[in-house]
C-alpha cells in the first residue's frame, strides 16, 4: 500500500528523554490536556511539558491519587473524567468550555491493558471502551476548543496493536475474551482513530498521531500477576525490571508521544504512526518482530468506519456527515 511510514531521521532514538526532545522547544503560553497525566509515562510527559512551559489540564480517575502524584509541580490543573464513563467524559467537557479556553496539545495517555473481563456503560468491553470509546467521545467533545488550537492531538498505541485488528463481528467481545487480543484490537482502534482525525481536522489545521511509546513497567501492568511478567521475562522473582528485554526508563517512553505533540519536524505531517521518536517503517507481513506498524492499524477505510461505528456508540461526532442533496 502507498504510505508514509517512513522514517524521517529525526536524530532521536529509542534512548531520548523526553527533555531530550524538548531540548529548544518554548511552550510558554500553551494550554495541553493529558489524560493520564499523572501516572507512570502519563506523568513524565506532564512534567516535561510543564518545565518546558506549558500549562498541563490532567483530567483524572482518581482526582486524590492525581493531587498526591502531581504535588509540587506547578503549572498543573486537575479535574475529574472516567473514561468508562460517557457521562463523566460529557461533565468534563462542558467544565472546560466553560473557561472558554483553547487546547494547543492533547496527548490522550490513559488506558488499561490486560484486564480481566470487565463491562463498563451498556456491556461494552473495558479496553475498548475506556482505551478507544473514551478518548473519541472526550475528542469530539472538546473539538471548538482544539479547532480552535490548531491542536495537535495524540493517540497513545503500543506495539500491542500486532495482537489484534478490529473484530467486526464481535467487537465487544460477547463470545469468548482473550484478554491480550482484547488489548491489541483497543490499541489498533487508537491508531485508526488518528488516522481518521487526521483526515477530518486537518482543514481546520488539526493534525493527528498515534504511536507506540516502548515497553516500560509502570502501574499499566497492574492487572497482570507477578507470576506471569517473570515468565514473559519483564522481571525477576525479586520484581527488578530485567533491562536485557529493553524496557525503557519512564522519561524516554513518554519521549515519542512529546516529540509527536511538539516537534516542528513534524509540520505539515499527521495521520502517521511513530515509534522511538520517528515515523515508523510498515510491519513485514508474518513479521512477529517488535517494531513498525501492521496495515490494519492504518488502513483509511477501517478507520473510516470505526469512526462511524464509535459515533454512533458514544452518540457523539464532530463531523457528521452532510446530508444528500434531493436529486429534483
């Protein structure tokens, strides 16, 4: 397929900071939202972006576990939002329009993985739901506020995306849940979902990226038993992180997603998938390696139709389609 998943040379690598990348970079006077803001690479990149000074909105699940997390680093604005909750994800929003602020970066960092089955809203699947469905409707709420922005706006995948692409037939999982598969096909939907935005928002000078930040250990991995992170080799029966697999350090995977929110290297540039700090090269077919992105994850017609399939889930959509013209 014709692509731009190529790597541009961006001089960054697996290794950079995100301080690193923001080496220059003046943020002064921005206004950035990021979910998750206040845990594990979530954290990292609010801390980056606030040195660089910027002004971080971190909404939050657990608004008291935020405030603890994020004490004594100014620049910093907390309120509510479940994800899992339409409803919250609506407050939320109308909260912040409310300041008749604009949004110049939104890095959307929360997520789940591997969960036991679990039914959030109307019996969605908890991956989906809160790593997808969530961060659309939050989106599509907020659009005025990033439009106006000319925000860049960022989907944070992971190599999980390989697991799984979308399962049309049974997206919510109703026969039978694997729950690692249940993550790729989430994190495929994150990628799909920049895609789109990017096509859509683009006009209104709205670009859109997903990425895949590395492997870390951080509180991601809480539903996963000790037992079974020593047997994929991410640990030892001591919990030390085993940095022969690769892991990365917390300020490095937060590194890609604040090179995609502020890099100049990537005007004029959206819609693409990026990994250690450049645009990804396309997954081999068959490949079982760690890197690059499968075709599924950007295909424009499945991202087209996720997009429809999740406005019309959630109920919410910033673009919807114009109306035929009667043909009189």
């Amino acid at each position: 397929m014709s692509t731009a998943q190529h790597k541009i040379g961006s001089g960054f690598g697996a290794t950079s900071t995100a301080d690193d990348v923001l080496h220059g970079i003046d943020l002064t006077g921005k206004l950035a939202l990021v979910t998750g803001g206040y845990s594990g690479i979530g954290l990292e990149t609010t801390r980056a972006l606030v040195k660089a000074g910027a002004h971080v909105v971190v909404p939050a699940r657990r608004p008291a576990t935020a405030e603890q997390a994020l004490a004594g680093i100014s620049g910093v604005e907390l309120d509510e939002l479940d994800l899992g909750d339409l409803e919250s994800v609506r407050g939320f929003a109308e909260r912040f329009f409310a300041s008749g602020r604009t949004i110049d970066i939104m890095i959307d960092s929360a997520g789940i993985m591997a969960c036991p089955e679990t039914r959030v809203g109307p019996g969605w699947e908890a991956q989906f739901a809160t790593n997808h469905l969530g961060h659309f409707a939050l989106v599509n709420r907020l659009w005025p506020a990033l439009a106006r922005g000319g925000a860049r706006v960022v989907s944070v995948s992971s190599r999980g995306h390989h697991f799984s692409g979308i399962r049309w037939d049974d997206i919510h999982w109703r026969q039978g849940y694997d729950k690692w598969e249940a993550y790729g096909q989430a994190k495929t939907a994150n990628v799909l979902f920049a895609v789109q935005l990017d096509k859509l928002g683009r006009d209104a000078g709205v670009r859109a990226f997903a990425l895949h930040p590395g492997g870390i250990i951080t509180p991601l991995q809480r539903h996963l038993p000790k037992e079974e992170m020593i047997e994929r080799g991410w640990i030892d029966e001591d919990g030390n992180v085993l940095n022969p697999k690769g892991f990365k350090t917390p300020p490095q995977g937060a590194a890609t997603q604040v090179w995609a929110a502020t890099s100049p290297q990537l005007d004029g540039i959206g819609g693409v998938y990026l990994e250690d700090c450049d645009i990804a090269e396309l997954a081999p077919e068959g490949d079982a390696g760690p890197l690059g992105v499968k075709e599924w994850a950007i295909d424009p017609e499945q991202a087209a139709r996720l997009w429809e399939l999740s406005a019309e889930l959630t109920g919410v959509n910033a673009f919807p389609a114009a109306p035929a013209e009667d043909s009189l």
